[in-house]
C-alpha cells in the first residue's frame, strides 16, 4: 500500500513536471515505465494528464517573425510575406481554418454544403463574430472580402484561386452562396487561403483594409512594417483560445538575431531557425524545437519544349543523378522528407506511398544521356537564397552529384528580389519552393495542368490532363486515387519538374511556451495562429 | 603551484636578469613589467591566465622570428639597393611582407597547394578537422583549408583587381585634373561628389541588380565607388606639387602633359597613395563581403572569404568557431597590408629616428 | 568671415546641384532594374492580368520621364510623394527611422571621435613601440572582420553567453533615455569599432607626417617635452585632415549601416532603403539617396569649414 503510494507520488511529480515543460514525451515515457507503469498506461497518462492540460490565460507573447518587410501591406489581396500571413492570422479571420490537427474547421463561416456536382457552394455564416471596431460581421462584408480578389480591376494574387466562381450572393442574411463554372470539390479548403482574410465592407462592395482592423483574435494596437506590431485581445472573438493578453510580434530577419533573442529569452518563439545550428540548439535546455513536416515542396522545373530538355532521357538523366538523402542531410540537416517527382507530399490526401523511390543512381544516369544521344550535358541551374536558405547550397550539391554522371551544371545564384519577376517562368531550369497545397488536384491544377499559368515546365502531357480532368468529377474514392497514382506515375517518369525534396517548417519555443498535442502544418507556428493556439505555463 | 606556474615565473626572471645583465634597457623593461603583471594575473585568473599569456607571447616571438628570418632572406637574395632599404625594415613591414608573400603563393599555386578541389564534396557536413582535413569541413563537407586557399586566389584577387582599377582611375583623372586645371577639373571633381554622395552598398547593390551579379560588374562597381575617393586624395596631393617651381619650370620648357606626370608629378605624390591603397584594399575587401551578405557576392562555388563567413557565421552563436577561420584570413592580410604600408609611410615622411 | 560665409553659400548651391543629377541617376536606376513594383509585390503569385491592374492602379503604366518630372515638380516644393505601397508621405515613412538612424550614428560617434583622436595622439607620440603596434594590430583586426560578423561576436559574448546586453535592439516609445543606451549599446559598439581604425590612423598620420618639419624640429631642440611638441606644435596643424576624415567616418556612421541595423534588428533608414529597393518603391527610395547624399554633402562641407577655422592660412589660397 505505501509502495503503491510513493509509486503514485513519484508518477504524479513526473506529470507535474511534464505539463511544465521540463519533460518531453519521451524521458516522460522512460521516466513513468521506470517508475512502473506499462508502456500504454504511460501513454494514457501522458495524453490525459500531460497533454490535454487545460489551458491557462495570461501573459504577453513575443514572437520574432522571419521575413518581415517594411513593405509588408494591409492588403489582403497583397499578402506575400511570412510577416504578413502571421500578421493576418493573429489579427484577421477567414470563413475556414486548417485546425491543428490538420483537418478543415470552421471559422467565420459555421459549415459549408455543396450541390452534388460541386458547383454550388452555400457557406453558412458565424455572425456572432464582430470586427474590432465593434461591427457585427454581415454577408455583405463576406461578399465583398471575397470579391476584392475577382474581377477585371483587382491586383490581387489570389485571383486564380476564385477563376471559376462566377457568382457570389447572399442567400438571406445567413448564408452565402458561391455560384462556380466547373465542379470543385476543394473549394471549402481554398477559403483557408491566407489571402481571403474576411474584412467589413465599404458601402461601394470595396473593402475596408486600410485601417488595420480584422475579425481576429487580437487587436493591432500599434504596428510599424518591417519592426512590429504590438495586439492585444479582441474580446469578441467568436472562436476558442487566444490565451494570451497581448502579443508582441517582432520582424527578426536575420537568422542569428532571431536565435540569439529566443535564447537570451527576448522573445518566447520564433517562427523559423537556422537549420544549421538546429542540432546545437535543441540541446539547449530552454527551447522546444518544432520539426513539422509541411508538405512544402522544392521543385526544379525544366521547361519540356526546350532543348535539351525536350528529350525525356535528358530529363530522367537528371532526375537520376540527384541524391536527394544527401540533399536532405547537408541542406535542410533532416527536417525533410524526399521527393519522387511528382508534386503530391505523404500530408496529402490521396498519397500514393507504394511507387517505388527513385535513387541516385549515375550510372542509370549516364544510361539515358546516351539513349538521347549525348556524351555529356552542361546545364544552368539558377536559385536564390531567399527561396529557401541553402537553396544555392543545394544546387552547388546537386552539381558536384551530377558530375559522377558526366552531366555539367553550372549554379546561378541570381538577386533574390527579381527572382519571381524574371527568372521563374522566364528561365529553362530554376529552383522553387512550394507552399503546401491541400489536395493532389489543387496541386496539379495550378502548375501542371497544360493550360496553366503557372505551369512552370511548359509539360503538356495528354493522358495526365484526360486523368485530371476525370478524377475531378469522380466521387468513387478508389478509383480516384487510381486516377491520382497514375497521374504519380506519369509525371515522376515523364515529367517536366525534378521534385528533390519535402521540407519541413522548423521553428522553435522557449520551454514556457506549450501547445495541444499537435500543430497544424499549413504554416510556421501551428498554421500562423500560434497566438490564439498556445499558451503560457 | 605547479610545474607550469615555476617554469613560467623562472624563465621570465631569468630573460629579465639577462637583458638587464646586457644593458638592454627596452627588453628588461618590457620583460620584468609582464613579470610583475603575471603576478597579478596569476592571482586574478589562476594558471589558465598564464598560460594565454605564455601562448600569446608565444605567438609573437614565432611571428617575429619567421619575420626576422624573412628579412635576413630577403636581404640576401634582393639586390643591393633594395636589399639596404630592406635592412632599415622594422620586424612589423617585415612579417606583413611574409604574410603577403605567403598568400601570393598560395593564390598563385591553388591547384597545387589546396589537397582538394574548390568545391570538391568530401566528407559530411561540419566534419570535424583530421588528418586528411587540415581546417575540417564547411556545410556541404567540402574542405575548409583547400577553400581558404582557392579563396586567396579568388577574394584577394577580385580584391586586388578592383582596387587597382580604382586606383588607375583615381589617379589618373586627379593627375589629369590638377595638371590641366579649368572646367575639366571643375566637371571631374563634381563627377566625383556625385559618387562619393551614393551609399557605396547601396550604390554596388543597384549596379548588381541591374547587371547581374557578375565578377566583372563586381569589379566594375567597386572601381566606380572607390575611384572618387583616390581621385580627391591625388588631386589634393597633386594639387600642392603642380604649385611647385620645378613643375613651373618644366612647363616652361615645353614638357607635355603626359611627361609632366609621369617625370615630376606623380613620383613626388606617389607616398600618401600607396599608404591609401593600404586601407582602401581592406574596405573593398570588406564591400565584397557585405554584398555576399545580401546576396549579391561571387558566384558559388567559387571559394570566397567573405561567402564562406556569411555561409557559417551563424554558428558563432554557439560558440562554433568555424566562421573565424575565413574571417582570420581577412584579418591577416589586411593588418599584414597594412605593416607594409605604415613602413612606407614612414619612409618617404623622412622621418629619422 | 565673409569669404567663408560666400564659400558655405557656393557649396550648398553646389550641393544642390548635386542632389538634382543624384536623383536623376537614382531614378533611372531604379528604372533599370528587372522587373518593377506591380512584379515584386505580387511576387510569386504575379499573373499578367494582376500585374497589369496594380500598375495601372498605380499610374506605373505612364511613361518614365513623365513620372519623373512629375516627382520633381512635387520635390522642388518639398512634397516627395507617398510610398507606392503603403500609401503613407514619404516624411512620414521615413522620419521616424531617421531619427533612429541619428541617435545611433551620435551615440557611436559620441564614443568613437574622442576615442579614436586620443589613441591617434597617444600612438604618434609613443610611436614604433610595442603599444603602438598592438593598438594597430586590434583596430585594424577590428575593421578587417566583416561588421555583420563583429555584430554576431559581440552578440555571442556580450548578449547570449553572459546576457549583459540585449541581443536585439527593437525600441519602443516608452523606454527611458537609460534603457534606450542599454538596448543600442551593441550596434553603437560595433559601430565604434568598425570606425575607431580609419580616423586613428588617419591622426596618427596627419602627425607623424608634420614631426618632420622644420618647425617642429626646432621645439624640439628648444627642449620641449614630447606630449608638448605633439599638443602644442603638431596637432593644430594637423587638425585639416583629422577633421576631413572624421567627416567621412560620421557620413558612414549615417548611411553605410544598413548591416549592422539587419543583424542588430535596429529600426533605421538603411533597411528601410534595402526593401525599398527589393520592392522598387521609388519614392522612398530616391527620398532615402537625398537624405544620405545631403548628409554627406554637409558634413563635408563642415569638415572644410572647419579645417579652415582651425588653419588660417588656408582663408587665403593661393
């Protein structure tokens, strides 16, 4: 009886300690089996006592932001930067959210329902939400945040994103109702888009976006572009959480600032650290780092009506003579998963996990430089490091791994602020980054489909388009994941874009700093909402 | 107190009685005061103390044999008259002499020297120094001591270069401005202010964007921003000479402006240039790099001091200290550039004691 | 008095022609640049269409010259236009930083001039010895590292591992004059040392360059005292290109900072400057080029005002 005692103070002092941030899971579960519980009791307790801890309010949230600009704009349909889209979901709401464990959740809009063909889309409106200024949230306002971003007049960048709808109208002053030209069943997932942040309407449909105000969790009191911005608590908010007071958001752009301010505890977390001290700090005894895979892809685009990539054999040479774990290991140091080339990420539904991984294989590269009737290849590769730090590291890799296979590539870092302007979509072969899209057919529709704008190898493949455009329509789950993996199959062989790789969103917190069991993946800091999600211990 | 602690006390005592035994006044001062400080320091720091001290003077006694034995050589190879001048170096010039010539070698014979390629992939990232690895490895595991010395030939070249154009440029329009006088000067030195007033980052920032960020508009860019400094310096000298007699002189004989220049100008104003080459070489230096920290320096993978700090200086905040290596190469040679220079200076200021 | 008075007049007329061709230059400069404003806001989500809109939204589709003159017209009654993006006045925009950018610019110089004159006199007197070389060796090792790297050391040191100062400088309206020095103290010191070398050598030369002359040989043999030949004798005259490059080192301490503003997180103009020039917003970046081409221009000329106050006889050229 007194054994089983002191077994149960020992437990309860190990929770204790747990929920205060002192104990990962791990030595959490080492120290309970130790204490004498069973593997699966440890874990039980673990996610009843540790991790669902009630969270508790207070205190003031400092976050250091990466790539912040003194440009960074109140436009939603000008959003670009990290800083803003982190800005945006602290002090702004959108009809849907990506929830933390990564499903989709409501936010202003209750629920959603569709016509079978997926054509119509009714979105039920949250109207106990209100803008900070006091104003309930209406349908008109809906209407017009959404339509700031269509039309022949808006500059905005989510323009694409809402082509096919052709109407949008209220239905009663509940609802509204999004008349589109094509089935599209992704729709609800689109509106978590970072753009098409819901604002209170002018009388003209415009938009008020010019004095700062949102429906968010917090209320900016003060912001400086490119320095910070200071929120507080938005007392009628309509969803759950926003813990903390206030939230001190600050612009740390350079990677050691920002990792000498989270471990001199000038800030409580940051959205991004540098990769290559990511093993030094994680053994500091104050942060927690977050390594969540983000579906994030890096791709290598080789425009297919070019020479010499016009020859398929040219383009498998160089997808076989990358050695994507080396790439993995030196430029991201493990937080990434490996690509097989074609633009579906395992956090997609539909992920076809049985095609074989390609491997770095020169000799099978140097195979189809012959079939294509070539003894050696010279090739420009261009990147810039604001892309992706390391990203000209990994092309200078990727080069030194090419030439095992007789193929010559020449790096070219190019200035990082033209890069989307004049040399992706304008060069032959460049590198990219991809932020993660929810589904297969969002994903190939903007870049792979013939006719798309962005279809950044110029690859018109007849079958993968008949596929896309079938798998669409089909509601039978299996034979639309048939439809996916041969889509897979016919761009990882034939294909346009080498896909080297999956990178994960890694950032990190001081040990004070706790959030639920897990963390959406859509952005950094649990989907860019880390300040109504987390909280202080 | 310990074998370390005696031995160091003693030897001290010991060179401090022999200087003194000798008359030496300036080594028994130097000595004997480090010796009366260690003992302060000894109390303060412990043995640790010491022994930074002991590895410093170290240091400093090996810089300034290898200094000393450079000169010797030097003086026996070179021929008379440089060789006398040479004797009058003090062990300071002399070292910055080793130092240069070191990395001359090392620029010039890269291929040879370096035991790997510039972008040779050898080992895993941030492999630790062995045998094979003098320096360990960089971030993609490529060889730190082969890159520093690729490095000499690409930084310090690009360095020399520009700074030379810049010079050439410089110099030649202030000779020409301060000879030929009138709108010419007038045009020059406004062209001038015009530069100098541009933020030279921001300056070499639009040229880089616009061009592309190729070495040649690299160079192009630096001469452009550091000729105006030259410019000034050689028309602010130049202008004092071209008062003199003799040049009145040899104007009335009818010497062209050429002749002028080359035989009476620019051999009496030839001392402030060079001891501004000095430090404008290590601000070029220093401009490159600032531009690789935003992203517009070298090409990779060409090995290029001021990139590979960059590339690493994040690590410094964990008390890493890989980025140093590159950045003691800056260090070296700008200090070494600048012994060099200060003997000149001290040269031709006529200066005897 | 009077001939000063004319000169200070002829500079500033001087100076504003200057600034009238700087703007010119920036102009077509940024011009020049790939891609414009509508394409680097847009970024990765740039369709032909939205880019088309926001240029036409922005009167960006008129063409460059006429842009131009119509910047300059509002110029020449001080009125630089908004910021393309935000929409704010340029002075709005701008202010604030500049402000920030001065304060940190004096603090660094308010240490760094006296400093740096000091240790110049004090190496020229003791000059060949061992601390003369070692002051040369550490401040020439200090301006030889890359500043952003100087500002990652002293974070380490002075900010990580013995947490004396705060790693990041973000400021904020209600901090006390005491906590502002503390925030800042790391770039002013960064600064300090990046500028310390260059004006220290540069007096240390101005005067061993005058030890020389006849004049000064003659103190000497009357006895003089070594401090009091350098004080008295050779400082005076040496004032004229101590004072020239104290100039040039204030003019940087203004506009050559941009790094140490990134690494430290320190609000000022440079950064504004550099996204500015990222996102082509021209306004403020032709606003920022006119700022710091007029600070230079003007510490310049007070450089050589002063040379001549502190010279006499260069009142009367030749």
């Amino acid at each position: 009886m007194t054994r089983e005692r002191e077994r149960q103070i020992l437990i309860d002092r190990i929770a204790k300690e747990a929920r205060r941030g002192r104990l990962s899971r791990r030595s959490f579960m080492s120290h309970a089996t130790a204490a004498g519980l069973t593997a699966t009791a440890a874990t039980g307790l673990w996610t009843s006592r540790v991790a669902a801890q009630t969270p508790t309010k207070g205190g003031t949230f400092r976050l250091g932001v990466h790539d912040g600009n003194t440009a960074d704009q109140m436009d939603p349909g000008k959003y670009q930067s990290v800083g803003e889209i982190q800005l945006s979901h602290t002090h702004r709401s959108y009809l849907t959210m990506i929830t933390s464990d990564n499903g989709l959740g409501p936010d202003m809009a209750k629920s959603w329902s569709a016509t079978p063909d997926a054509r119509t889309w009714t979105f039920e409106l949250d109207l106990t939400a209100s803008f900070h200024n006091g104003r309930p949230f209406t349908v008109t306002d809906a209407i017009a945040s959404l339509n700031h971003h269509r039309g022949d007049k808006t500059s905005s960048a989510a323009k694409p994103l809402l082509e096919s709808v052709v109407d949008i109208r209220a239905d009663g002053d509940q609802a509204i109702v999004l008349e589109l030209n094509q089935g599209f069943a992704d729709l609800p997932w689109i509106m978590t888009d970072y753009h098409l942040a819901m604002l209170p309407a002018n009388d003209d449909g415009t938009i008020d976006w010019q004095s700062q105000t949102g429906a968010g969790p917090y209320r900016i009191i003060e912001h400086d572009p490119g320095v910070g911005t200071l929120l507080e608590r938005h007392e009628g908010w309509h969803g759950a959480g926003a813990w903390f007071d206030r939230v001190e958001m600050s612009v740390l752009n350079d990677p050691n600032a920002r990792q000498a301010a989270l471990v001199s505890g000038d800030v409580d977390a940051v959205t991004s650290v540098d990769l290559k001290t990511l093993a030094l700090l994680q053994r500091h005894p104050d942060i927690e780092v977050d390594n969540i895979p983000s579906g994030s892809a890096i791709t290598l685009p080789m425009f297919t009506d070019v020479a010499p990539f016009d020859d398929n054999n040219v383009r498998l040479a160089l997808k076989h003579a990358i050695d994507r774990e080396e790439i993995i290991e030196k430029i991201v140091f493990g937080t990434g998963f490996p690509g097989n080339d074609f633009h579906v990420s395992p956090n997609m539904p539909y992920f076809p996990a049985d095609i074989p991984q390609r491997a770095y294989d020169p000799d099978k590269a140097r195979f189809h430089l012959r079939e294509a009737g070539l003894d050696s290849l010279s090739v420009e590769l261009s990147a810039t490091d604001s892309v992706l730090p390391g990203a000209v590291d990994m092309v200078v890799l990727y080069s030194e791994q090419a030439k095992a296979a007789g193929i010559d590539i020449t790096p070219v870092r190019e200035p990082s602020d033209s890069y989307w302007a004049d040399v992706w979509l304008k060069k032959p072969f460049v590198f990219v980054k991809w932020g993660a899209r929810p589904t297969p057919d969002n994903m190939f529709t903007l870049a792979y489909k013939a006719d798309a704008a962005w279809n950044e190898a110029h690859w018109k493949h007849d079958r993968f388009n008949e596929l896309l455009l079938q798998a669409k329509a089909e509601l039978d789950e299996t034979r639309r994941a048939e439809m996916y993996r041969e889509m897979c199959m016919i761009a990882r062989d034939e294909g346009g874009s080498i896909i080297p790789m999956f990178v994960n969103f890694v950032y990190a917190r001081r040990r004070n700093v706790q959030h639920g069991p897990s963390v959406a993946a859509s952005w950094e800091a649990d989907g860019a909402r880390s300040a109504s999600r987390w909280w202080f211990v | 107190m310990n074998v370390f602690a005696v031995t160091y006390f003693a030897f001290l005592i010991i060179a401090s009685s022999f200087a003194a035994f000798q008359q030496r006044r300036g080594p028994f001062m130097i000595l004997f005061s480090l010796t009366l400080a260690s003992f302060v320091l000894a109390i303060v720091g412990g043995t640790s103390a010491l022994r930074s001290v002991a590895v410093g003077a170290g240091l400093l006694a090996f810089a300034a044999s290898i200094a000393y034995c450079f000169r010797e050589f030097l003086v026996i190879i070179m021929p008379t008259g440089i060789a006398r001048e040479l004797r009058t170096a003090p062990l300071t010039a002399a070292f910055g002499l080793f130092v240069i010539f070191t990395y001359a070698i090392a620029g010039i014979f890269a291929p040879w020297i370096a035991p790997y390629g510039e972008s040779e992939i050898i080992s895993s990232a941030f492999a630790p120094a062995d045998e094979n690895m003098l320096l360990g490895a960089d971030q993609l595991g490529r060889d730190m001591f082969s890159r520093i010395v690729y490095g000499a030939r690409n930084s310090v070249g690009l360095a020399l270069v520009a700074t030379v154009s810049a010079f050439f440029m410089g110099a030649l329009g202030g000779l020409l401005a301060a000879t030929k006088g009138g709108w010419f000067d007038q045009f020059l030195g406004r062209a001038a202010d015009v530069i100098m007033s541009i933020p030279s980052l921001i300056f070499a920032l639009l040229m880089l964007s616009i061009f592309g960020p190729r070495i040649i508009v690299i160079i192009i860019a630096v001469a452009i921003i550091y000729a105006p400094r030259v410019f000034r310096l050689t028309r602010a000298v130049a202008g004092n000479v071209v008062v003199m007699d003799y040049i009145e002189a040899a104007k009335l004989r009818g010497e062209r402006t050429w002749y002028l220049i080359r035989k009476e100008i620019l051999p009496n104003s030839t001392a402030p240039l060079v001891a501004e080459f000095g430090l404008e070489f290590c601000f070029v230096f220093l401009l490159v790099a600032g531009l690789s920290f935003l992203g517009l320096g070298i090409q990779p993978p060409t090995a290029d001091w001021g990139s590979m700090v960059r590339e690493n200086a994040t690590l410094i905040s964990f008390g890493d200290l890989t980025p140093l290596i590159p950045a003691a190469a800056i260090a070296l040679l700008t200090v070494a550039v600048n012994f060099v220079v200060d003997w000149m200076l001290f040269r031709s200021s006529g200066l005897k004691e | 008095m009077r001939d000063i008075l004319g000169l200070v007049l002829k500079r500033l007329g001087l100076g504003l022609v200057t600034l009238l061709v700087i703007s010119v230059i920036i102009f077509f400069m940024v011009e020049l640049l790939p891609g414009d404003l509508a394409q680097a806001v847009l970024g990765q989500g740039a369709t032909q269409e939205t880019v088309e809109a926001l240029r036409q939204e922005l009167g960006l589709d008129r063409p460059a010259v006429v842009r131009y003159l119509d910047w300059l017209s509002g110029a020449v009654v001080g009125d630089f236009g908004t910021s393309l993006i935000s929409g704010d006045s340029v002075g709005d925009a701008i202010s604030d930083r500049f402000l920030n950018t001065l304060f940190l610019a004096a603090y660094a110089a308010v240490i760094a001039v006296p400093l740096a004159i000091c240790l110049g006199v004090l190496v020229a007197l003791l000059r060949n010895s061992l601390f003369d070389r070692i002051a040369n060796v550490l401040t020439l090792t200090s301006i030889s590292s890359p500043e952003f790297f100087l500002g990652y050391i002293l974070i380490f040191y002075l900010a990580v591992k013995t947490g004396l100062f705060p790693a990041i400088s973000s400021l904020s309206g209600d901090m006390t004059f005491g906590e502002l020095l503390e925030r800042t103290f790391l770039p002013a010191l960064t600064l300090v040392l990046v500028v310390t070398a260059h004006m220290m050598r540069m007096t240390r030369a101005a005067i061993i360059n005058l030890l020389a002359s006849p004049y000064i040989e003659m103190a000497r043999l009357k006895g003089a005292p070594p401090w009091k030949v350098i004080a008295r004798h050779a400082l005076p005259n040496a004032w004229a290109p101590i004072i020239n490059v104290v100039a040039l080192n204030l003019a940087y301490l203004i506009t050559g900072v941009v790094l140490v503003e990134v690494v430290f997180v320190y609000p000022g103009i440079g950064q504004l400057l550099v996204d500015a020039v990222a996102k082509r917003d021209f306004p403020i970046v032709q606003a920022c080029c006119l700022i710091f081409a007029a600070t230079f221009i003007l510490l310049n000329l007070a450089a050589d005002v002063g040379a001549i106050l502190t010279n006499p006889r260069l009142r009367h050229p030749k």
